[in-house]
C-alpha cells in the first residue's frame, strides 16, 4: 500500500510539473489548452505528444546561428546590411511599392538584405528544372553545395550524384545535406558513393530511435543549390522522378510544382543559410572565406530587388509566418496563393478574411486531394469560414499541385519551401524567396491564371450543403492540426 501511495503522489507531482511546464512554454493561448487537456485526461500519452511534438523549440533553440564570433566585425557587418539595404529601399521606392513595411520587416527581423542586382528565372515542374540545375552544375569551377528534403535513388537522383562525383573528382568543392528522415532511402545507397568520390555528405539531425518522435518532428524542408557563390536554385521541386512529368508515361500522376533559379547578390543569404545548417549537421567550424560570396559586380543595369525570408525552430520569430501576413496586409487588389497543405492557424485565416471583406480578391489555389485525408480534412475546415468572407478558394483536378507561391497586387511574387500550415511555420527549416519585380509578379500571376483552369472553384452554397459527417470529421481533424 505504501508504494501505492508513493506511486499516486509521483504521478500527481508529474502531471503538476508537465502542466506548469506546458503553460511556461506554450505562447499559444489555444495551444496550451489543447496540451493540458490531454496531459490531465491522457497524462501518459498526453505528455508523451507534448515533449515529442509540442516543446516552444524557438524558445528553447535547436541551434543558434552565430558563423561570426567576433562581436566587433558582427556589428559592422550588420551595420553594412543596414545601410546598403536602405539605399535600395530609397533608390528602388517604385519597385518595392506599396511592399516597403515587408523590406523593413524582414531586414530588422532577420537581417534579410534587400538586395537590386538579381535575375530570376521561373522553373515550372521538373521538367524545367533538373536540365538548369545539371547545366550550372558541370559549369561549377569552385564549389556546389546542395540542401534537400527528399532525395531520391532514382533515374534523376542517380543523374545528378554522377554529375557530382564528376565535379568532386575534378577539385571543385562539393557539400551535401540531405534531411536524415525525408532522404533516408539514401543513406546506404547514394550517400555512400558521393562519399567514396569525394563528396562531403552530412545527415541534417540524425534520426536516432531513442529520440525518434522528436528528431522526426522537426526537419530541415529547405531546397538549396549555391553553384559557385553567385547562382542559386531553390523553391518546391524535391530532387525525385515524380516532379519530371513525361508525356509518354499517362499513368503518372502529373506533378505541379514551382521553383526559381536565382543569379546576384541575393545568393550570399541562401550561402549564409547553407553555412549555418552546415556547421549545426557536420558539427564542424567551416568558417567561410570571401569566395564563398564571391558575386561578380554588378553593372549598370539594375535587376529583381529580392529578399530572402528564413524561419525554423532556431530563429526568434516565425519570419515566414510574418512576412506572409504583411504581403497578405499590404495588397491593395488582389491575393493570389497557391499552397499544397493549407492549415492557415488563426493568424492568417483572419488576415485572409479581412482582406476579402475590405475589398480585395484573394483567390486560393489548394489541390483536390493532397497525399494525407487528414490533412485534407482539416484545411478543408477552414474553407467554410474563407469563402463565406468571399475567398475564392480552387481545388485543383489536373494531378498534384505542390507549388507554394504567393502573388500580391502583380508587384510582389513569393516563391518557397513553406507550406502555409503549422509544420513550416514553427517546426521545420524553411525558406521563401521575395520578389518585388513587376514583371516576375506578372509572369507568375500568369501561371496561376493557368492552374487555375485546372480547377473547379468551391460554391458556398454546396460546400455548406455538405452531409454533417463529413463536416464533422474536420472539424475533428482541425483539432489535431498541430500535430499534423
């Protein structure tokens, strides 16, 4: 009986400190209740979920980013951000437009340099892609360094690793991060040849059983190619056989999907990005030289000014979360995104929802069925409450759509690695490129219009109509959002 009783007042004492530790950690009104209802009627289980799943990781960093030590040079250096940023802002005023708050706000909130001398290329699909990136990979004469998710052992991964071995082999400097989870059909197959060539090659957080949960929850979704310091490649497209869409081939499910190749000065973020996320997974001090940034000079013609947003469980803030609501905030006429997985949070349904009732068209291009019925399920939840505000929400028929875009008033183009749910705007290492170039915001306006003849606008009238079960099962999936 006395172990009962010490039994009893241990397990009363470890629910007590799991709830003062969840209401300490959890900024998120609505999150902290969802946690302590399940820690008081499924303590077990409940805090099991919470540790593995629900831990304030940007209080609690998973790593710091500090590539320069000296406090001195750091300072100077982000003087010198400051300062040539702002000389964009006050000689680029017409470009940027009505998007100057989104500059300032990713500048002050990530030290994001806005930068004027950039060309962007617009990649649709594999197909337009993977030619690009093996080309300016056989042109490297310095170094490659590439950052992916999902890393596949197939026709196009197998392509791209002999290009690499080639590279290695010849003395240029090559640098592979591949995500331990997401690329894990590769760790005993590609990884180990690119290795045996000469190629460096580290696990982003290494997936170990005792901490599977955990190290499973939060991922680096990031896709990198920096080819010599000035050209870089990044957006949606994961390096696999299914983003190639091949005309002869019709029972392929067609992959839609956006990524951008990106030439100037706006590369030496993405470098810097690289480092970091280098230095955290090889566990090693790569402290970078000049010609890592080494970007030719710019003429005399100005380029796309372009910033890039970073966010994950190491930065102070959800930067991508944010700047997504200020391009959202700042349009003047029209909202035009494209997501995959949309579980939008209270936060940014309700900047939708604004925008839509203050005038603005905000159209919403989702797909029909995603690879998850949950999660399907849960952002259709929020459907309900968006097209009754008058959204305009798409569900796209013709295959998959992955593209994760957004374009605001023809005048800013965002193109990225974030889904606009809870996973990349708190858990995974994201990033999103910003475009303040008309004739980019145009072309991809152009290629939204394009999509979206693929796909059947959702009627409120019907949608409401639907039987109580289904509508049910969501909101029922929209309480587990935050663990989806």
């Amino acid at each position: 009986m006395n172990w009962i009783i010490v039994v009893e007042v241990f397990y009363v004492l470890a629910v007590l400190g799991g709830c003062l530790r969840i209401i300490n950690d959890t900024p998120n009104t609505s999150k902290t209740l969802s946690y302590l209802l399940l820690a008081l009627f499924l303590p077990v289980v409940g805090m099991i979920i919470y540790f593995s799943i629900g831990t304030n990781y940007r209080k609690r960093k998973l790593y710091t980013k500090k590539l320069i030590k000296d406090e001195k040079l750091l300072e100077e250096l982000t003087k010198r951000i400051i300062h040539t940023s702002e000389l964009v802002m006050a000689q680029q005023k017409e470009e940027v437009g009505n998007f100057m708050k989104l500059a300032k706000l990713l500048l002050n909130g990530s030290l994001s340099k806005l930068s004027a001398h950039n060309q962007v290329e617009l990649l649709l699909n594999g197909e337009e892609k993977f030619p690009e990136v093996i080309k300016a990979m056989q042109a490297a004469t310095h170094h490659i360094h590439l950052e992916y998710y999902i890393y596949e052992d197939d026709v196009i991964g197998n392509q791209i690793k002999n290009v690499l071995i080639e590279k290695a082999r010849a003395g240029v400097e090559v640098r592979f991060i591949y995500d331990d989870f997401g690329s894990r059909s590769i760790r005993k197959t590609v990884v180990l040849e690119l290795i045996e060539a000469g190629v460096h090659c580290v696990p982003f957080y290494k997936v170990i059983f005792l901490a599977l949960a955990n190290r499973i929850n939060y991922r680096n979704h990031r896709k990198i190619i920096i080819i010599d310091g000035y050209i870089a490649f990044t957006g949606g497209i994961n390096v696999s056989d299914k983003y190639i869409n091949h005309k002869d081939n019709p029972q392929q499910q067609f992959w839609r999907d956006t990524h951008i190749k990106l030439t100037g000065e706006a590369v030496s973020y993405l470098q810097y990005l690289f480092i970091n996320d280098w230095n955290f997974c090889s566990e090693e001090e790569f402290l970078p030289d000049q010609v890592y940034f080494s970007i030719p000079a710019p003429g005399e013609e100005v380029g796309a000014v372009v910033q890039v947003a970073s966010s994950g469980p190491d930065s102070d803030n959800p930067t991508i979360l944010y700047a997504l609501l200020d391009a959202i905030g700042l349009a003047e006429e029209e909202i035009l995104i494209t997501t995959p997985y949309f579980i939008p949070g209270e936060s940014l349904t309700h900047e939708l929802i604004v925008a839509a009732l203050s005038g603005i068209k905000v159209k919403i291009l989702v797909p029909d069925r995603s690879d998850s019925m949950v999660v399907d399920a849960a952002a259709r939840s929020y459907y309900g409450q968006l097209v009754k505000a008058g959204v305009e929400i798409y569900l796209y028929k013709d295959g998959f759509i992955h593209a994760k875009t957004l374009v605001s008033d023809s005048q800013l183009a965002i193109v990225g690695t974030a889904n606009m749910d809870h996973r990349s705007f708190d858990l995974n290492f994201e990033v999103n490129t910003i475009v303040y170039d008309r004739d980019f915001a145009t072309q991809l306006r152009d290629v939204f219009y394009a999509d979206v003849a693929h796909a059947v606008m959702i009627d409120p009238l019907t949608w409401y109509a639907r039987p109580f079960h289904k509508q049910f099962f969501e909101k029922v999936a929209r309480l587990l959002s935050h663990l989806l």
